[in-house]
C-alpha cells in the first residue's frame, strides 16, 4: 500500500506554465507566486512518468502529497492517478529502485501526478532552494 505525506511548503504556491524536456526527464513549473520560499520553478528531475489533468490559467497548489514508492509500486500509483482522470504511462527507467510518488494537490486549477527522484524549489538561477527526493 502507498502511504502518502502532505508537504506544505509547497501550499498556496501558483504555477502558470508546464514544460517537459524528454531528452533529461525534466518536468519544470514556471512559478508566479509562492509565499513560502519565493521560488520562481519548480523542477521535478528524472521523471518516469507524470500528467497534469484541468490545468488552467490559475493553477494555485494546495499541497504535495508525496510517497516514497518502489518500482514494485509503480503500477499501484499508476492506477491511483488514472482513478482521478490522469492519462499515465510509464516510461522505461533503470537505476535505484526508489521513486517519489508526486501529487500536486489543487486549490483551483490543475493537478499533477508524477513519478520522479526529486521535487526541487529552485530560484531564478536554478539554485534550489527546497527539495524533496526519494
């Protein structure tokens, strides 16, 4: 069973674009708002897999429900994301065994669901400035 943790460092925070590199597996949210840390992306490095359903012009975060996941756990997250309208696939991944099961949980807006190694807050210069990883 995945058990899920809320982060609220990510609370309250608005994103108003998504991109995603294929070639790195970089999933980054361009940021207008956070409170929390002044972030202005976030990053989410060595994605497997991830979709974001309802985005809008106003995507504003009520928190990241995150879980450590085993590739074993893999399919389970799939199947949590796709009872909520997600579209993921898993793509082909090798190395450690451990993930982070990533939802962006939404106020108003678009919520994303994502298979990744890390979660970064990063400043304008790409420095991070909170991570989660798994």
């Amino acid at each position: 069973m995945i058990a899920f943790n809320g982060d609220k460092r990510f609370a309250d925070m608005e994103y108003t674009s998504v991109t995603y590199e294929p070639v790195r597996r970089v999933l980054t949210l361009l940021v207008s708002s956070d409170p929390a840390d002044n972030c202005e992306m976030v990053i989410l490095r060595d994605v497997v897999a991830f979709d974001v359903i309802h985005f809008t012009m106003q995507n504003v975060v009520h928190y990241l429900d995150i879980a450590r996941v085993t590739a074993a756990d893999l399919d389970a997250f799939a199947e949590i994301a796709r009872s909520e309208g997600a579209a993921v696939a898993m793509a082909a991944h090798s190395g450690p065994d451990s993930f982070l099961g990533a939802v962006f949980v939404p106020a108003g807006g678009a919520t994303i669901f994502a298979v990744c190694r890390s979660v970064e807050k990063c400043s304008s210069d790409g420095q991070p400035v909170y991570s989660v990883t798994a």
